[in-house]
C-alpha cells in the first residue's frame, strides 16, 4: 500500500517560549488521547523542537521499518539514560547495535527461550506456597517479585542471594525517579540535582551491585551450570576482563528491566481487569484449572489450548501497553506524508493511542479480549512491542512468561482487586497506582 499523503494537523503552542511542553509534560497520556480528535498525523512544539505524533498504520510503518535508516532512537532519550543502559540494545544505534543485536539474538530464539519454561513453573509454585494461608497481598508487589526472581535465574542460570524487598525498593525508587527525569524539559547531566537526577543515581548504584555480584556468582560457580543468557553472552563476547564485565553489565541490565518491568505491570493491569470483569474471570478459571500447566514446552502449544489465556494478555497490553511511547529522531530531512521533516526533528509513535484508534478496534475503551478471536491486525495497528528492526528482542519470552504466570496463578486461586477507575503513573512503562491491594483464596 502506498504510503497516504497526510498534513500534520498543527496545534497551536500554549507558550510562546515553550510551545506545548507544559501540557505535554503535566499529563502525558491525556495529551497524547486529546490529540485523537486531530487526526492520526499531528505536529507541535516542545521547546525548540518539532514534534511529529504518527498514529496512521502506513505512516507508522514507513517510520518503523521503510524509511527506517532515517530515524534513530531518541537521542534525548537515550542520553538521559545512559548511565542506567550504558550501551546496551536500548540506547545503542547503526553498527554498535547490529552488533549487539546479533550478539544476542541466538539466545532469544524460541528453541532457547523454551528451556526457561520450568523455571517460570517452579517460581508460580514458590509464589503459590509463600501465598498459602494469606488472603490479602499487593498485586503489584507480587508481580513485581515473581517476574524479578525468573528474569534473574533466565539471565544467571541460579538462584541468587537477593533481598527481595531490597530489590523491589530500589525497582519503585528507579521507577519514580525515570518519569520526572524522562519529561524534564532539558537536559541536565547527572549530578544536578534537578529532575529525578538524585534518586536516579542511588538507584542506578543499587542496581549495579546487583547485575556485578550477579556476574561474579556466575563467574565462581564451579558446579554443573544451567543454561542462561548470561552464559549465551558471555560466549557470543570477544572482550575480557573488567572490559568484558562492562559490557555485560549493560547488556543484562537492559535485558532485567525489559524481561522484569514490563512483564511484571502487565499482569498486574490484567489481575485488575479482571476483577472488573468477572465473567472474564470465570472464564480464564474454566479453562486453566482443566488442564496440566507443566505439560507445555512452548508458546504455540499454550497460545493453541490456553487462548483465553493468550487473548487475555493481548487485550491488556493493547490496553495498557509497557512502552506506551517511543521517539525517532530524524536524521536527515525525511518526507513523510505529506510533510517535509527537518534533521533534528522528533517523531512520536504512542502504541497506547495507536490501540484505541476505533476503526481497527471497535469500543476501544472496553476490556474485550474475545475480540482477538476474529481480529486480523498489522505490526503497525498493534505493537506493543514495537515493529520494524527494532522489534523487541524479547517479545516470545514476555508473552512465554505472562501467559504462564497468570495461567499459574489462576489455576490455584481466586484473585479480586480493587475495581475502582484506574489511575496509571507513566514513567519508562505504566504503572497502575491503585486497585493493587488483592483478596486472595484457594481456588475451587
């Protein structure tokens, strides 16, 4: 299809000086929604630079994956972060992350990410036993705990000495920190203390000792090693010594927070939609407490018998998806419909407005998962894990994981949240801010 010749609706700057960062920045996601009345091709000012939001399919798609050598990852963004990313696959551009990408492919190809399958198993069973006798928890705790001890045994292949509450303090304390520093205006190195830029830095140090205590474990394990990704990478790495810990560092960093995070807010909106919708509920129970969870060994096996299960997730990722938002940067004067983008220019491609567009998803609002059973869309209509060459490299095991743990857990319990209207903090991912203390019981 040939790419639509669309003007960028304009909308007028709020400020002379700052264009239309306040708004911008006071409430990212009505923003974003506000601008669905305009069209799917916007454009606007934050500060000194354009800003082009793309909702149209082909638009996307000539940005994602045809035109894609003239846009590069947010430079803002990748700035901002590179002292948590270091130069890992999310802040890397051109050869470095070709390089990469190759480097650890082979460690994310189903074959392989199939044998993490019984430790996702083994940590719903643990979650299960450390529940037995409660009736109350924080959903959002929960998650965050489950999804934090899998993606550590994926990546070291052992069960490391972790303070939990340690970990899912330093997780919360990160988290808060990304979201003023993310929308900051301008860019401030970080050492002011502006901007979340204090609170990033202790996070950043408590994440670090864990990712280097976590390598140097694995390093001195002399016993029979399981497989991991940290294995994969070391084999794929030609560096050594304090070098080659560096570049591991970034790399398993990268991969913690992208298999920890994400995952782990996915299935907490899915826990409280689906106290919204019981009947929802009652039909994911029928369907995983009439089957044996340990039999599957892939993701088509539990997509084919668990799609319920499968659709479920789908629904919640379009709802609320992880990466609600991504920047590209153009890097040369680029057209694009029907516009000239200049070098320097910010293309905006927000997946949490593009999956509510109700041309390709009739009352986009609703949670409505048995929509999945008839609905046929492109990498460009629903992408919550982004589209073109820069697909997530870990989407088969996100969608291993949360379809398992919420399988799993709702094959043993009944699991009720609150039901009052959502309220999300957008920082690197969503987070949902309420509903999250759960009744918990054993399930009939």
């Amino acid at each position: 299809m040939n790419e639509p010749r669309l003007i960028a609706h304009s909308l007028p700057s709020s400020h002379l000086l700052w264009g239309n960062l306040k708004p911008f920045m006071a409430d990212i996601l009505g923003y974003l929604e506000s601008t669905a009345n305009f069209g799917p091709f916007i454009q606007f000012r934050l500060f000194n630079t354009r800003v082009y939001l793309v909702s149209d399919p082909e638009l996307v798609n000539t940005v994602l994956t045809n035109k894609s050598q003239s846009f590069v990852r947010n430079r803002s963004f990748a700035k901002r972060l590179r002292r948590l990313f270091g130069h890992g696959l999310l802040t890397s551009e051109g050869d470095e992350w070709k390089r990469l990408r190759k480097l650890s492919a082979p460690a994310f190809q189903p074959k392989s990410t199939n044998t993490y399958i019984p430790i996702i198993n083994d940590e719903v069973k643990k979650l299960a036993k450390d529940w037995d006798g409660c009736t109350q928890v924080d959903i959002a705790h929960e998650m965050s705990k489950i999804t934090a001890r899998i993606i550590t045994r994926c990546i070291f292949g052992m069960e490391l000495e972790v303070d939990m509450a340690e970990m899912e303090d330093t997780m919360d304390q990160l988290m808060s920190s990304l979201g003023p520093r993310l929308r900051y205006p301008i860019y401030t190195p970080d050492w002011l203390p502006v901007g979340g830029n204090v609170l990033y830095r202790k996070a950043v140090k408590r994440v670090d000792r864990f990712i280097y205590s976590g390598i140097q474990a694995r390093l001195a394990d002399n016993g029979e090693q399981q497989p991991s990704l940290l294995a994969d990478l070391m084999a794929a790495s030609g560096n050594d010594g304090d070098s080659r810990k560096s570049h591991l560092r970034d790399q398993i960093v990268t991969l913690f927070l992208a298999g920890h995070e994400t995952t782990a807010s996915t299935l907490t909106f899915a826990f409280i939609l689906l106290s919204k919708h019981p009947q929802q509920f009652a039909k994911l129970c029928a369907e995983v407490r009439s089957c044996n969870l340990d039999a599957f060994d892939n993701l088509n096996a539990i997509r084919e018998s668990l799609p319920v299960t499968y659709n479920i997730i789908r629904e919640v990722m379009r709802l609320y998806p992880a990466g609600y938002i991504f920047g590209r940067t153009v890097i040369n004067d680029t057209q694009l419909g029907a516009e000239t983008l200049k070098k320097g220019s910010l293309v905006m491609v927000s997946p949490y407005v593009i999956h509510r567009n109700p041309d390709v998803f009739p009352n986009p609002e609703q949670f409505d998962p048995d929509r999945w059973l008839n609905l046929d869309v492109s990498r460009s209509q629903y992408l919550p894990f982004s589209a073109g060459a820069r697909t997530c490299i870990g989407e088969y095991l996100a969608m291993l994981e949360a379809c398992l743990i919420l399988a799993g857990i709702v094959a043993r319990f009944d699991v009720t949240c609150g039901t009052d209207p959502i309220s999300i903090m957008p920082a690197i991912t969503l987070r949902a801010t309420n509903n999250t203390k759960a009744t918990i019981a054993v399930g009939e």
